[in-house]
C-alpha cells in the first residue's frame, strides 16, 4: 500500500485557501505538454473543476475563431437585363444542333429559321 499525505483541515474554515503562486504553480502544470488537467489536479488534491477555472483565471478564456463568416445579400439582378442576353437552341435529330446566344437581332433570327426549311426540304 503506497503512503499519501492527508491534510487534515481543524479550523472552522472548511475550504482551503491557495494562494495565488499556489495557484500559479499548479496551472503552469497543467500547461506542460502532455499534461492533463485531471492528472494535475489528483497530483495537487484538487478538483479538476478548480484547476480549470484557475487557468480561465490566471490565463484568460480562450479565443477561437468565428464560426460563422459575416455575410452580405445582394439584390438580384434586374429581369430585364437577364432577358437582352437570350439563347436560341433549335435540336434537329440527334446530330444537328443550332445555338444562338446573347443579343440577337431580326435579321440572325431570320436567316437561320431559312436555313432551317431549307435543309429540311
């Protein structure tokens, strides 16, 4: 059986009181690499809960990043200015497939709607 040591509290202040180099001491613990907040804290007899708090203390909370991006809602686009760019598609068959697109004028239109009964005659 391994000896530990008990302290034995005869006052009629129940809680202990750490001071702050106590305190300091046992969170730089706690801040060495590989060491873990209730390991440090069973070493020291303290709760974990404690431990913690003090490094919230003597530390600060921690930051971390955002979770959310800010973001900005745009107005959507005019209905006009979508339609003056227009496409034409006509599929004939599977091989054959004519694409107008952007603005296309009376003239363009025309000439492909011959071409179009032209071939088919």
């Amino acid at each position: 059986m391994a000896k530990s040591e008990v302290e034995m509290i005869t006052s009629e202040r129940r809680r202990r009181h750490w001071s702050r180099a106590e305190k300091e001491r046992i969170v730089a613990a706690a801040l060495e690499p590989g060491a873990t907040i209730l390991g440090v804290a069973r070493t020291f007899g303290v709760h974990g809960s404690q431990v913690f708090r003090w490094r919230q203390q003597l530390c600060g909370k921690p930051t971390s990043a955002p979770g959310f991006a800010a973001v900005t809602i745009a107005t959507e686009p005019p209905v006009a200015a979508t339609r003056t760019q227009g496409l034409i598609e006509v599929e004939l068959g599977a091989d054959t497939r004519i694409r107008i697109s952007g603005a296309a004028d009376a003239a363009t239109v025309t000439t492909v709607i011959a071409a179009l009964r032209a071939g088919n005659r």
